[in-house]
C-alpha cells in the first residue's frame, strides 16, 4: 500500500504562485511514475503533470511554461510549482502514485482557488 498526502493548496489572486507537496509513505519502493491531476466542478479530471521515477516529465499544454513538477527521491516527495495562476486553474488538485505492478493511488486532494 501507497499512501498520498497533499497540501499546500489555497486561494491566490490572478498571477499569483502556489507550490503543491504530496508526500508519499508505506511502500515507496513499488512507486515509479507520480503525477499531478486537476478536477474543477462539472469537468472531468485532468492530468496536469507527471514525474517518473528518472526524473523525466511531461505537461498539460493549458499549463506548460507555468507550472513546474519536482520529486526529492530522498524525502518521498513529489512537488507541483504553479506560477502565473489563473482563474481556470481552479480546482481539486490530487496526486497520483502508479507502482510498476501497474497500482494507482490517488491523496485526498487539495483545493486551489485562484480568485481577486
């Protein structure tokens, strides 16, 4: 088992910046890819970014230049750095951890709201 927990989120006016941390515990060394995944009320989850366990990453195009995903190996530590913010950035933020024996495990969320 893989246990998720995030935090960071809040309310940040337009432009504003924010940096998610999702914590992973239990049995870290089944977790390969980790990723950021978005939720805004009446639409479907999004993925945001994603992180594997080299280090490579990949970005939603509606955030690429202004987000920035990060894994400290040593602290079990995934990182979302959200600059620039928009009101459509709104949302449920979840993180995600995939293990190579193809499980996911989802943290319980955490809202950002990005509002003047």
């Amino acid at each position: 088992q893989v246990q998720l927990v995030e935090s960071g989120g809040g309310l940040v006016q337009p432009g504003g910046s924010l940096r998610l941390s999702c914590a992973a515990s239990g049995s870290i060394w089944r977790i390969g890819a980790m990723g950021w995944y978005r939720q805004a009320p009446g639409k479907p989850r999004e993925l945001v970014a994603a992180i594997t366990n080299g280090g490579s990453t990949s970005y939603a195009d509606s955030v690429k230049g202004r987000f920035t995903i990060s894994r400290d190996n040593a602290k079990n530590t995934v990182y979302l750095q959200m600059d620039s913010l928009k009101p459509e950035d709104t949302a449920v933020y979840y993180c995600k951890a995939s293990t190579y024996q193809g499980y996911e495990y989802w943290g319980q969320g955490t809202q950002v709201t990005v509002s003047s």
